[in-house]
C-alpha cells in the first residue's frame, strides 16, 4: 500500500490558513492527565461550525441548508492537556457538490508540528428534510469553505 502526505507526515502551522484559540479546562483532561479523545471532537466540531457562523454572519442551524457530520477522525502525535490554550488551525481539501472536507490541525505551546490533526466532513442537507441531501452547495456556504483552500 502506497502511503499518502496525510499518513506520513506530521502537520505543520504552515498547512492551515485560518485559526481559532480554545481553552482547556481541567475537566478536559482524562485520569492520565491529558486531553481526553472526546474533547478534540468537540475541538474539531467546534473550530469548523465557528468558521461558518462567523463567515456566514447568522445562526447556521437556521439556514435552509445545513452540514451534518459525515465523517470524523483525528491522528494523535503528542499529548496535550490543561491548563495550555490550544490553537487551532483549520484547511478545506475539498469542495463537493453537497459536501465539504476539512482538516483541522490541534497545537499547544510554541512547537511548529501539530499535536494531533482531524477530518471533518460535512454534508449538506435540507434542514426539513436531513436525509436528502442537496446539491449545490449553497453559495454562502460554499463562500465560507472556499476561502479555506489552500490555493
């Protein structure tokens, strides 16, 4: 099997094009003393719908057309955990039809490499009907992920 960029190397802050900050609290940390599996999803989920809200300038759940997680995945590289901010810096691979691929790069401290990075995949839907999905993309959408490519 021929390994690709995303199975071989470690992310760097240069792969993303926009940031967020997050706070890590002490009920983010598992009995080990780092950040548990299930808070870099919330991480993850939050960093994208935050881009969009922001972008899009209202509510998202209220448009007509909203994303539903498809797909999520993270690959760890090091711990992280409290009381550290964490940065985190969001790319779009992918721009379909009724869906969109993000990567969402997770780093704390002054290092260069990610701590961990995760997949997120939206796809949209009719927000009466989730389970059709729909094509286009609607443009104030798709005007929010497009300016997350990487050019």
């Amino acid at each position: 099997m021929t390994q690709t960029h995303e199975q071989t190397d470690r992310p760097t802050r240069a792969d993303y094009v926009t940031w967020r900050q997050a706070t890590t609290r002490w009920a983010d940390d598992d009995v080990y003393g780092h950040l548990n599996n299930a808070v870099y999803f919330e991480l993850i989920d939050t960093a994208v719908n935050a881009h969009l809200a922001e972008t899009v300038g209202r509510d998202i759940r209220t448009l007509p057309t909203i994303g539903v997680v498809a797909e999520v995945s993270c690959r760890y590289f090091r711990e992280v955990g409290y009381p550290e901010p964490i940065d985190l810096g969001l790319v779009v691979d992918r721009v379909g039809s009724s869906s969109v691929v993000y990567r969402i790069g997770v780093f704390q401290g002054e290092g260069d490499e990610a701590a961990a990075e995760g997949r997120f995949v939206h796809v949209y839907v009719d927000n009466t009907d989730p389970a059709r999905p729909v094509r286009p993309l609607p443009d104030e959408v798709r005007a929010a992920v497009e300016q997350l490519l990487r050019g």
